[in-house]
C-alpha cells in the first residue's frame, strides 16, 4: 500500500522498519496516571504482548493506539506516520485504519446487529480499498475462508452466531482493511477454551501468511505464550518489566511478573495469599 | 505439561462411606426456551461426603450453574425437575417458607459476579447482616460484630468501616471476599461456589482462591466449587466431575484427571489449553462447539461428534456413566482408550 507521508511524521526510536512505535507514552484522566511514559517498537511480522491486570493501562494503550483517546504526551508511529493527535481529514482517518485494526474483547458487542459477515466486510473493502463489486465478492470468499465462516455462517446475522463465530466475524472484518498491525484485546478471553484453541490456531496462520503485526493485549500468560515472540508487563501504567516472551514467562525478574506466574493455576499448585500489602492497594477509595 | 509423572497406582476408594452431606441422583431439569420444555441437565448424579471438596468443570452451557441452582432451589419459573436432591438424608424438593430459607442458610451460595448480587444502593452491613437478622432472628449489634469478625478472617482488617460503605466503594476481589464472609456468616454446612474467581485478575484470584480454601478446610465445610477451569478444579478439589450437554461424563479424583482421564472430552479439553510453560506449534483444538444440553441428541453420545475416538459404537446410545480406574466415565471405549488419551500439546 504506497502512502502519502504526513506532514510532521517521524519516527523516533524505531529500528530499521518498524510497523508501529511508541515512545514516552502517557495518558493522564484527571489526577489518575493511566499510562506512564511507556515506550516499545514492533517490527514487521513482530509480535508483542501487553501483559497486566485490570487498571494497569493496556487497553488504554490499545485505544490510543487506534485513536480512541488521545495521548497526554509521546508518540505513535506506525508506518512512519504519526498518529499521536487526532486525524484532519476523512483521507487520514482511512489511511490510519489501513495501518492499524482491533479486535474487541466481547464479541457480542462490537458487530452491527443488523450486518451480516459479507456485508460487514464488503463496506470496509468497499471504503478503504474502493474495488469494484466482483473483486469484493472474490476477496469476502477468500476472507471468510480464513477465518473458517461458511457460506450459512457468513450470510447470518450476528444474533445467530456463536461467540467464536463472531470473534471471527470480528477478525475478518479488521484484515479486510489489510492493515499492517493488528491489536487484539483480550481477543479471545471471553470464548470457552475448545474455542479459545480454534481460534488461535488462526492467528497463528493468519500471523504466518500476512505478515501482519500482532499487539496481543491479554492478562493471560498460557495465551500469550502462544501468540508472541516479545512482551511487556505493566504495573499501574508503566513497564516494569520486558523481554522475549519465553524469557518473561521462564525467568521473570521482577517480582510484580514472578508473582503474576506463580499465581496461574497449574498441577501440584496451592494458592496462597500474596506478600504485596492486597487489601488496601486494591481499594480503589483512597 | 510434564510436572508430573502420571500416577500409576489408582486408589480404589472412590466410594462414599456413611451417609453424604449432599447426594443427588437422576437429576434432570427441563427449562421452557421458546415455550418448549428442552432438557439443561440430564440424568445428574454425585455425592459430596462431608468436608470434600468437588469440582465441577465444563464449557458454557454444558450445565453447571443449573446443577448448583437447582441444588439451592434457585432455578428459573416453569423448571420441570426430575429427580432427588438429598441434603444430609432430607429432600430438598419438599422445602418451603422458613425451611428453605435455612436450607440456603446452611447451604450458601458464592456468584460469579458479585456486582450482579448486592444491591447497589444499600451498605455492605445491611447485606452482611440480612440473613443473620431476619432468617437467624440475631440481634442487630450482634450480627454486625460477626459480621466484622468474618471480615477479618477473609483479610479485611478495617471491617467496621466497610459496613458503612456501599457495594460501588469496594474493588471486585475486595467485594467477593465480602461475597465469602457473607456466606459464612450463617454457619453453612455446604458452600455453593460458582466461578467466584472468575471475574477477578489472576493474582487476586490466588488470593481469594487462599482464603476460600483456608476457611474451607479451618471450618470443615463442604464445597461445590464450579469453574471452567480445569486446572484450579485440579488444584483445590478432592474429586472433580466434568460436565458435558448437561452431563457429568467423568467423576475423578482431582490429581488423575490431567494426567490420567477417563474420557476422551476430558483429555481434549487439557490439551485445547495452551501451555504456559512451552509454545505448541499447533494446539489441539476440539473441532466444533460445545453443544447445550437440550441441543444433544438422545439417542448417542452428545461428544461423539467432536471427538476424534468415535466409532459406530458410539452413536447407538446414550453411554452410561460406569466404573472405571478409580472413577466414573460415559464412555463405551473408556477400557480401550485408557492410557491412550494422550494430554500434552504437540510441541
């Protein structure tokens, strides 16, 4: 996809071709610090976990990412365009679309009621690539292939499909934009686990035949060991800690990460109460 | 996952010796979906002895809510129930009015979602202290004094404090562990868990999962603990049964279900979870979905579809539940397939 620069894009801390970079990343609501001067670059085909529990700002990163919320300070750069502040025109909205999609945690939310798959993936083909009726007919068949809908599954509303169903109504509609980086928040938390599998197995092909990049964003290690190759972990809105995957999950150093790892449960496992002070830290009343 | 070596011995005591706190047999609930009455549970039977802990692990729809509720007498208008539910040798069909009302005293529900079970405008105290006051007849100063006692044993040290704030003011594990102080509050005998951990971040579910275990075990309590997640039945329950189309198709003890399962649903469910400790380069995923039990057919097994052991055997009938190893199956290949189900991901 040949793309017109920006004015003011740059790329600052990206190495070599970087799909997306982002640097001294903060986002303040009100008092709170919701994301606190995180940085990190993916490369082409990369793929990165975003690693914390509820209130640590991961999908707040997402949501900056994709524009939802503008940024306190730093930088996005994907592409090397930079899509820190809000787009101008239609043109650039369109254009970051083809750079950057998400795939919503609930599957059961993020369709349109009254759109079937074809449909839903026809007006994002139809807007962002403009092709003529046959060649988005030709491109729907080889999307809802990919993504295993059939031809029943693919011509039903939303209200008739399953949660997996749906996810992958989900993921076809944001390749459809062919974009270069794929967000997926907590993508398949919510799918029951013969599920969950199907449909990380098509990730994972869909990860080996696009070389598109993957942001996974989950609070669940097993997923994520199985969908990236690097990962961050964030503790109330900063990185505390960062690596290959397999490192982070085999030998994590800090000790935020080795309490998240020993507190999955897993054969021979006993809970037990945590040594960081839990009651009050998570009260959310000051 | 290769922790463990698989357990060679089986331990011949599955059977329940004296009369159990909980048994409940042939139990089948029809629920009226689209103005027909279509099955949710079919044919459900276990006995909890007392003090036990038992997992109940399954998909959405598979019917483990519905078998805790119908256990409390809380399932939906129009349920059609089949079936005897036993609580310390007494029917629990036959209940009504104060009754039940102490039933549910002494066997005591945990939801899921413990936002979705306060009411919002009213403080912690007045809920804490509901059932001790109106079913219990305790005095009000005397209820709120147990009621701070039973904050400080699920690790909430300012409990005075907390009765005066509302449901919103407190985190999810800090709400749910209000949830479990409330629950004990009435001195039950049994405790209905139902996925209490599920809406919490892993670390504060270790930490609940600690204090529900450790009171458990401290007051002798019995458990019904439901989840989806195979691994935490593991860790915290004596004996596990899995749940399929409104089924039970395996009733096992807890440390032989991962490594050594009976039926093949059991083991496709082990290896679908990615490992945590290794990438597989594919995992194995049960192809399909999950059926509900009123969509399964009656006349073959409900997992044969999926399942890739499924011979011609399979779809002549309903499996029985029978004794295998140590534990129970719904399975006519459980002798043959034994040691074979193999577990781990491709890696």
């Amino acid at each position: 996809m040949p793309e017109t620069a920006v004015p003011g894009a740059t790329t600052p801390g990206a190495n070599g071709k970087a799909a997306l970079a982002v640097s001294g990343l903060r986002k303040e609501f009100g008092p709170l610090v919701a994301v606190d001067g995180v940085s990190f670059a993916i490369p082409e085909a990369g793929s990165l976990a975003i690693v914390g529990e509820s209130g640590s700002g991961k999908t707040t990163i997402a949501r900056m990412i994709v524009g939802l919320e503008r940024p306190t300070q730093g930088t996005i750069t994907a592409c090397g365009n930079d899509r820190s502040r809000p787009a101008r025109s239609a043109r650039d909205r369109r254009r970051r679309g083809r750079e950057v999609q998400i795939v919503f945690q609930d599957p059961y939310t993020s369709l349109d009621p009254r759109q079937n798959a074809e449909a839903t993936i026809d007006e994002v083909l139809r807007l962002h690539h403009g092709w003529p009726a046959d060649r988005r007919r030709t491109r729907i068949a080889e999307l809802t292939g990919l993504v295993g809908l059939d031809a029943r599954q693919s011509r039903a509303l939303p209200r008739a499909l399953s949660g997996g169903q749906r996810q992958r109504v989900a993921i076809a509609r944001a390749l459809a934009a062919e974009p270069r980086v794929l967000i997926l928040d907590e993508s398949v938390a919510a799918l029951d686990v013969s599920i969950q599998a199907q449909v990380l197995n098509l990730l994972a092909d869909i990860r080996d035949e696009t070389r598109v990049s993957f942001i996974l964003i989950s609070h669940d290690l097993a997923v994520v060991r199985q969908l990236t190759d690097e990962a961050i972990v964030l503790r109330r809105g900063q990185v505390v800690e960062r690596g290959p995957t397999a490192h982070v999950l085999d030998d994590p150093q800090h000790p935020y990460t080795q309490r998240l790892r020993a507190s999955v449960p897993r054969p021979g496992w006993k809970p037990r109460r945590g040594k960081l002070p839990a009651a009050g830290e998570e009260d959310p009343t000051p | 996952m290769s922790d463990q070596a698989p357990a060679a011995a089986v331990t011949p005591a599955e059977a329940t010796p004296g009369t159990p706190l909980l048994d409940v047999d042939g139990l089948t609930v029809r629920l009226p979906i689209e103005g027909i009455h279509r099955p949710v549970l079919r044919d459900v039977s276990f006995s909890l002895r007392q003090g036990e802990a038992f997992g109940l692990v399954g998909e959405s729809g598979s019917g483990k809510s519905m078998t805790a509720r119908a256990i409390d007498r809380l399932l939906p208008a129009g349920a059609q129930v089949k079936g005897s539910i036993r609580f310390d040798g007494n029917d629990v069909s036959a209940l009504t009015g104060a009754g039940l009302r102490q039933y549910r005293g002494q066997a005591a529900m945990i939801f899921q979602d413990p936002r979705a079970h306060t009411n919002p405008v009213r403080r912690i105290g007045d809920f804490m202290t509901e059932a001790l006051r109106t079913n219990l007849s305790v005095p009000a100063g005397q209820a709120r004094a147990r009621a701070v006692d039973m904050l400080t044993q699920v690790g909430i040290d300012d409990g005075e404090r907390r009765l005066q704030q509302y449901p919103h003011q407190l985190s999810g594990g800090m709400l749910q562990r209000v949830m479990i102080a409330a629950a004990l509050l009435t001195k039950p005998r049994l405790l209905l868990a139902d996925e209490p951990t599920t809406a919490l971040d892993v670390t504060t579910q270790a930490e609940v999962m600690a204090i529900l275990d450790g009171l458990r075990r401290e007051f002798g309590l019995t458990m019904l603990f439901i989840t989806h997640d195979l691994e935490l039945a593991a860790a915290i329950c004596d004996r596990t049964a899995v749940m399929y189309a409104g089924q039970i198709v395996e009733i096992r003890r807890s440390s032989l279900l991962h490594d050594d399962p009976l039926h093949p649903y059991t083991a496709a469910l082990a290896a679908a979870r990615p490992d945590i400790a290794q990438t597989a380069h594919r995992l194995r995923a049960i192809p399909g979905r999950p059926l509900s039990a009123f969509e399964a057919p009656l006349d073959e097994c409900a997992f044969a579809p999926r399942c890739p052991h499924a011979q011609d055997a399979c779809l002549t009938a309903v499996p029985g539940l029978t004794e295998t190893g140590g534990g129970l199956s719904r399975c006519v290949r459980t002798h043959e397939l034994r040691g074979k189900l193999q577990v781990a991901s491709d890696a």
